[in-house]
C-alpha cells in the first residue's frame, strides 16, 4: 500500500508546509478544490479525489469524498487481514494521514449571512471525513488544528506517532465535530425560536485558564460562548494589568449586566457581584462621582463600569481608589496613560460594552444537572399601580425606576435606598426582608430623608414600612403580591409614605 495524506482545509494556515514536508516523506498527496489548487501552485505534485473515488464531484462540490474508496481507506484496520483483503479485493489504497478544517460556518454566522448562505456552510464531507479517521486512529493520524501540525510532523520523522498523540488527535476531531455541530443546532433553535429543547447542546470555547477558582487550592478555566454575542466580557480587550482571575470576571459581569440597564452617563461599582455603589448623571465622571462617594468605603478593591469614555479628569478621580478593574467602551489616550501608572490596574475596553443585551439565557450548574432560565429583560411590569392615597411625584417615579434597576441586579433579599439617581444604600443577601431593609438604611452615609426605597420582592408584614418611616424615606416601590400588602398600604398611609406596585418580582439567588 502507498503512504497517502487527504487534505481538504478551509483554514489554508501552513498547508503548503505541512504538504510539503509531507511529500519529503514519500507522501502522496489527494485533495480537492481550492486546497488542490493552493497545493498545486506551490509546485507539489497532488491527486484529485475524483482520481481515487473515479466519481467526479458534483452537485456544485457537495458531493466529492462521500465515497467508500475514500472511508473504506480510512476505516480498514490495518490488523485486520479480512479487512486488508477486502481493499486488495476492492482496489482502494489505504489513507494514512487526513488533514482537514471545516467550512466556516461559524464565520458565516457572525457576518450576518442569510439563512441560505449559514446553510450552504454547513459542513458534511468534512466532519464525516474526520469522525473516519478518528474511528481508526490506530492507523491514521489526523488533524484538524494548524497548531498541532509541527509536534505531529516531528514525530513522523522520527519514526511513528505515538499512540498517546493519535489519542489525542481523536479526541479533538470528537470534540471540535461536537461543538461545529453545537453551533448549528443552536443557530437554528434561535431561528425557529425554540426556548427549552428536550435535549441542550451548547458550544463554548476557552479564553484563558486562570490562576484559580474562587479559591487558591481551586482550578478554574474562562470559556466564551462559541459563537460569540458581541458586547460580552468575553469580548473586552485589556489594555492594562495582571490577568483577570475568576473572581475579577464574575465580578465584572455583575457590573456589566447593571450598567446595561442605563441610558444615560452611568456609573457602577461592584463587590461581590452586588452593586456597592450606582448612579448616573450629566456626565460620566459626575456619575462616577456620585457612586463613589455613596459608599466610598465599600468600593475599595473594587470593580468600577463606565458606560462612556474615561477622560483625564475622570482616571485622575479613579486613581484616588484602590480598583481591581475599570471597565468602559473606550478610555482617553490620557486617561490610559493615568491608569497604567497603577500597574496591576486592569483595564478593560469594548465599544459595545455598554450596549443592551438583545436577550438570552442564564444557566446555573446545579449537581447532576443545569437551571436554564430566561435573563431577567424587564424592570416594571405591564403597570405602576399607586396603592396608597399619597400620589409619588415625578421625581420619585425617576427614581423608582432606578431602584428598580438597581435592585434586580443585588443578591435576594434585597433592599435598595436611592434619591436623584444614586445609591445611597444597599441591603443584600438577607435572610429576611427587615434585615435587608435596616442594612440600607443603617448603611447610608448620607440622610435618607426623602429618598426612594425599592425591594425586589413584596413585603410579608408592615415592618418594613415603619422602618422607612422612621428613616424619613417618602416613597417605597416594591412588586407587591403578598397576602398582607393591605398591611403595608395602610401603614403607608399612616405613615404619608407614598408606595407603588411595580407588578414584577426581581429574585436574584
């Protein structure tokens, strides 16, 4: 039998080296289309497929190596004298080496392509090709990833690869063919709008492997979505600092998903996953005043989201804190040249950070299985309902609907104290509502009088009223929905608190 490499690529990085090496080893060469033609070009001798299969391609190339003279030459075990007899019987030569890349759907696919063209994209030759070498990885060596093309060249030479790399090599055909095929169903579960599917594949590729988990003595890896959405932290380049760890990117999705819920200039700062600090103004250093200063405290070593430009002014103010990282879709010339004087401040910039999210999902690892949830994409619900006889102004209906923004992004139970669109205090994480309640008030460095209380959930007894009473807030937003809000309608009332059902429970667990 002749030593024979199939090679069909649509990532033609390294081909003509690898084929040329390939040939130095006394190689035939059997390729198809552009791949034949780059080969080709460079000098090297190389076969069509229609000279192995005798079967010309058709159907505008979508039929070429679906062909049992090529999976017969790739499936027989070398091993096997039945097998081996048969392709004597058959006259088909074996194929030792398969080199191939698959069409680009991914690429397709975020371009914006029509239905049509994702479709002509979908690979079938390519991954049938590669699950039959893989299948007999004994006796062919195949690939799929440039950067594996010199290790395995190198063992060749030497002699023959080792059964730990071919392993290797089949473990990355199964996968790769695993989340091309993931990417599909998933394009199209989008397309026909299919939300829970009775089996979920989902595709995801890694950005880095990180120091440790939340945890030192835990490993952890940060993947991104396969197909990617765009305006992610996934997405983000960092212009300055040490690598993001676990918590960092936890962290800093937490802000990034607050300040997508703002239009205007809008500051925020994280610890924790839970906001320490939120407001917004005329100006994205006046917001990022106005939210460092809530809790001036609470912000040291934490993560800041911008949803404009960083001016000088603005990275003069930021460098006054310690900050584990400031996001923003685009930071100054001066203002990079400020921050990166603080060397392990990470700085991370994407234009379309800030930008909304068009949707999605959440997912939550649970033991033995996964909680797949629709994002959380509202802040009211259907209608405000005003419960009590005092009606809220203008004003605080500007900022209930801040509260609201804010609250729905903190850990339940949670309590959110706010006035002219600032924080000024924050209860999170509470076993019971008054406790949350009392954190915010007690919590705030400034008078609460005044102000907007938000909850995230409606509350049980009155006792939560009388405590914003007591503190001199003026109006409360909660979702209402209990048994008992007669309860607290008429302690609002006693008390000349305005209150307004939002209609929509805000969970955050």
């Amino acid at each position: 039998m002749k030593k024979r490499a199939l090679v069909s690529v649509s990532d033609k990085t390294g081909i003509v080296e690898v084929c040329s090496k390939l040939v130095e080893m006394g190689y035939e060469l059997i390729s198809t289309g552009g791949t034949m033609a780059t080969i080709a070009k460079a000098g090297l001798p190389v076969m069509n497929i229609s000279e192995i299969t005798d079967f010309p391609e058709c159907l505008d190339g979508r039929v070429k190596t679906l062909h049992p003279a090529v999976h017969a030459g790739l499936l027989a075990m070398r091993d096997n004298p039945e097998h081996m007899a048969q392709l004597d019987k058959l006259n088909i030569d074996t194929i030792d080496v398969v080199i191939v890349n698959l069409y680009p759907f991914k690429q397709t696919v975020m371009a914006g392509k029509s239905f049509a063209e994702a479709v002509e994209n979908i690979d079938i030759g390519g991954p049938t090709m590669l699950r039959s070498a893989a299948k007999n990885y004994k006796d062919v060596v195949v690939l799929i990833d440039p950067n594996d093309y010199n290790k395995v060249l190198d063992e060749m030479a030497s002699g023959a690869v080792s059964i730990e790399t071919r392993t290797y090599l089949m473990y990355k055909v199964y996968q790769h063919t695993a989340v091309y095929d993931s990417m599909i169903a998933s394009y199209l579960r989008n397309k026909i709008g299919i939300e829970y599917p009775d089996q979920l594949t989902l595709a995801f590729e890694r950005v880095d492997e990180l120091r440790y988990g939340e945890n030192p003595h835990q490993s952890a890896a940060f993947y991104r979505e396969a197909i990617p959405v765009g305006n992610s932290l996934a997405e983000a380049k960092q212009l300055n600092g040490k690598q993001l760890s676990f918590n960092n990117i936890n962290d800093a999705n937490g802000a990034l998903a607050l300040l997508k819920e703002f239009d205007r200039p809008a500051a925020v700062a994280i610890k924790h996953t839970n906001p320490c600090g939120v407001a917004q103004a005329d100006t994205i250093y006046e917001a990022y005043k106005k939210a460092h200063d809530s809790d001036p405290v609470s912000v040291f070593g934490g993560i800041v989201a911008l949803n404009g430009e960083v001016d000088e002014r603005t990275a003069e103010e930021l460098t006054k804190t310690f900050l584990e990282i400031v996001i923003a879709p685009s930071f100054s010339e001066k203002a990079v040249e400020i921050l990166s004087k603080k060397q392990n401040l990470r700085l991370l910039v994407h234009p379309e950070i800030a930008l909304k999210d068009k949707g999605g999902y959440e997912f939550k690892k649970v033991y033995g299985g996964l909680l797949v949830q629709q994002s959380d994409r509202t802040v009211f619900g259907s209608e405000l309902k005003v419960v009590t006889k005092i009606q809220p102004t203008k004003a605080q209906l500007a900022d209930m609907e801040f509260a609201m923004k804010v609250v729905k992004h903190c850990k339940s139970n949670a309590i959110v104290v706010v006035k002219d669109g600032c924080t000024l205090g924050i209860g999170v994480g509470q076993t019971n509502r008054i406790w949350a309640t009392n954190q915010a008030i007690e919590h705030s460095l400034s008078s609460v009088e005044g102000a907007v209380l938000g909850s995230d959930a409606f509350f049980p007894f009155d006792d939560c009223v009388t405590a914003a009473s007591k503190a001199g807030i003026a109006a409360i937003v909660q979702p209402g929905g209990s048994k008992r809000d007669e309860d607290s309608i008429i302690k609002a009332d006693e008390c000349g608190i305005t209150m307004v059902f939002s209609g929509e429970r805000h969970f955050k667990h």
